[in-house]
C-alpha cells in the first residue's frame, strides 16, 4: 500500500482523485488539529505518515516478529518519551509533554493476551454484562460468541417493540458519542436521577444468523451499567464486580508506576480535594468499563471519557489482537494530538488533570497486523476458532474508576 507502484496504492489512488474531485478546496482550514490528525490516519489516500506516529515495540527485538508481520512500522522517536523502570522491573514510558499518560508496550505476555481475548469473548460478551447488540436483539443467555461456536447458522430475532416505552433514538453498531456534562461529586445525584429512557429497537431490524451479528458485536459493559444513550452511568441498576483478572491487571499497572516522579514536579489543578495521585497505591480500584471490539474498517472517534466521578484516577486501557493508531490530545480539540502505535499486549494508562480527561481516539485500525503469537496454535486446536474471528479485530480493554474509595454513593 505505501509502495506507489503497487495494484492497492494505484486503487487507493484512483478511489481519491474521484471522490475528491468536487471537494471545497478550503474544507480542511476549517478542522481543528484533532479533526485534521483524525483525517489523515483514517485515509487510505494518501497512506498516513507513519515516520510522525509513536512505535515503542519497535526498540524491543523479542517483538521483531510481530513488527514485520505488518507492514505498518512507526518511530521509537517520533515524540518525546522518558524511560523508565517500573517497581516490577518491567519497562515503562512516560511523557513530558503530558504528565499522566504512561504507555507499558508489551507488558501482557502472548498467552495473558490469548487469555483475555477468550475471556473477552466467552466470558464477558453476555448476561448479565450489556453489549450493543442487546439493544435490537434478544441475545442467547450464553451470548453471542458462545452461540456463534455451537452453530453460526442459528436466527437470533430482534426485540419487539413496547409500544409504551419512552424511547431515546440510538442505532446499533459505532459508539455514538454524544456530548455530556463533565461528573462530580456535587452533580453525581442529579446526574443519576436524571431518567434513562431504554433505547429503542427499531422496526427495520431483521433476524440475523449468529455469524451476521458477530462482526457487529462493538462493546460489552464493564462493572456499573452505562447508558450509552444519556452518556450516563445508571448506578440504579446495581454494579457487576470487575472481574479478578482484569483488576489485578489494573491494579498492579496502577501500582507499579512510581507516581511521585510523575507528578511531583508538575502544579497542575487537581480540583477541590487536591491532588489523589499519592493515594492510588493504596485506594485504585476499578469499578466500570467497556470492552470494545473494533473490525478493521472501524473507528472510534475524538472523545473524553468524562462519565466518571473520579476526574483523575487512572484509567487502565489494554490492547489485543490488530494494531491500532491511538490519538491523544488535550483538553480540548485545538491540541495537536501524538499518534501512538498501539499493538497487542501494550497497557495504556491516563491518569491526572492533563490527561485523563484529554481528547483522544482511534482513527485506524492497521490491517493485516495481528501478531504471528495470534496465529494457529500447535497444542491448542480450539485456538483456531478466535484466530479466525482475530483475523479482522482488535480489541480493547478500557477500565475506570467511577468513585472515590471513600465516597459513598447514595441511591
Ligand atoms: O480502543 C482504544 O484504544 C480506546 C478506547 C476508548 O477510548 C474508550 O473506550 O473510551
Ligand atoms: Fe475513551
């Protein structure tokens, strides 16, 4: 694709000179930084510049396998890093530029990640854990992963519709990610009584074999229920605990950052209670979050996670499967953001007032970057059925912490 006399680069090409041959030559005066940065990963023409992008695994030689099975390759220096050693001895990466955004590359082994991507898949992906897909379809109680591998072939029907129910528009498919005001602790109760009408199943849907949905499976909730719709948590419906695994993940990611010479020499604003990073050791505990699946052609766009009490405290997000090109940014979309080079096994966290409640996103999934350890494997034959279905996704781990340790939610 980057090479220009290859068939996919003289189509992408083609594709290009076509659909922008009306387009208004000043249209990309108007985008904000993000917006810009957005465009250019997304494109297919011209192939995004991956010499600016991010790309850590590629100082790592264990990993080299996994950098040339792509043919996406960014820069170990393409922006600022400091390296450093965490309490477990492991390699981690910090940003001057934005204190509070640690990446940790490969810090899941292959099998902690093959663990994750069937714990994602078998274990999380149904009741009592919501997924988009329970919003137009009446889902097997053993969810759509495990119907799908006992028979493909089996209809899964559409909800039918209450005529009664007050209903909010939202589709199936992408996240919509609506604007929502910023959660506190002075504005938690109103926030959450504020009522969460049900999404509606639309009239249009049709039932669907188990390998149609598959593919349009995009998210399964984490912990307290989110209300896509309102961009809400809906803590009435009562909170599923974070799963052992995950949460130790989290926790010993949190833990083995040393914090203090993250922030102690930054005086950013941490709000009225003051700065919570010396507390995280001790008080860190994730309690919500979302697992996305991305097909190749998806995207996530520019957002903030803003829905959570805690302003501040880490947010742990954990990569599988597809590279991806994650966008960072600032508190508002005027900031350029750094394009980083996410692949399978990297830990993200985002954590502190300059970052947690950035802009970021995912404007590119890389094709044809899954890791060879992804690839059939010899002693474990069941593997080839998620190989199959990693063959076109990534997926991604994302998980937050609603409330302080010590606040005490009343419902
Ligand atoms: O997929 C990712 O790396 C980021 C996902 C994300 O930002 C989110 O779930 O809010
Ligand atoms: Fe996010």
């Amino acid at each position: 694709m980057n090479d220009p006399s290859s068939q996919a680069y003289k189509k992408a090409r083609r594709q290009y000179l076509k659909t922008t041959r009306n387009r208004d030559p000043n249209i990309d005066k108007a985008w904000t930084p993000f917006r810009a940065a957005e465009k250019h990963f997304k494109a297919r023409f011209p192939p995004p510049d991956f010499a600016k992008v991010l790309d850590l695994a590629t100082l790592d030689a264990s990993r080299a396998p996994e950098v040339a099975a792509g043919i996406w390759a960014g820069k170990s220096d393409a922006v600022e890093t400091r390296a450093f050693v965490t309490k477990s001895g492991i390699k981690g990466y910090a940003f001057p530029s934005m204190p509070g955004l640690i990446l940790l590359p490969g810090l899941l082994s292959p099998e902690k990640q093959r663990e994750l991507i069937r714990w994602s898949l078998v274990e999380h992906s149904r009741q009592p854990n919501e997924t988009n897909l329970d919003i137009h379809y009446r889902l097997p109680s053993e969810g759509i992963w495990n119907a799908y591998v006992r028979d493909g072939s089996a209809i899964v029907h559409p909800r039918p519709i209450e005529a009664d129910t007050e209903y909010i528009k939202q589709n199936p498919g992408p996240r919509k990610l609506i604007d929502n005001i910023p959660a506190d602790t002075t504005n938690f109760e109103c926030l959450s009584n504020v009522s969460k009408p049900l999404a509606p199943p639309s009239s249009t849907i049709q039932p669907a074999t188990c390998s149609d949905l598959l593919p349009r499976l995009r998210w399964a909730n984490i912990g307290w229920f989110y209300h896509w719709g309102t961009k809400q948590y809906d803590f009435s419906k009562g909170k599923i605990p974070v799963h052992d695994t995950i949460r130790k993940i989290c926790k010993d990611a949190v833990q083995s950052v040393d914090w203090k010479e993250i922030f102690s020499s930054t005086n950013f604003d941490w709000g009225p209670n003051g700065p919570d990073w010396m507390d995280w050791q001790e008080n860190y505990e994730p309690d919500a979050g979302i697992v996305n699946f991305y097909q190749t052609n998806d995207t996530l766009m520019a957002h903030v996670d803003r829905s959570e009490i805690c302003a501040t405290s880490p947010l742990v997000s954990i990569s599988l499967g597809h590279a991806a090109v994650f966008l960072i940014g600032g508190l508002t979309r005027e900031t350029e953001p750094i394009p980083i080079l996410l692949r399978s096994g990297d830990v993200v966290i985002m954590s502190g007032p300059a970052c947690r409640r950035a802009y970021h996103g995912v404007p590119r999934i890389l094709e044809n970057t899954l890791p060879p350890h992804m690839a059939d494997v010899v002693d474990d034959p069941e593997w080839s059925t998620y190989k199959n279905y990693m063959d076109s996704t990534r997926i991604n781990i994302n998980v937050r912490q609603v409330f302080p340790k010590d606040f005490d939610p009343v419902f």
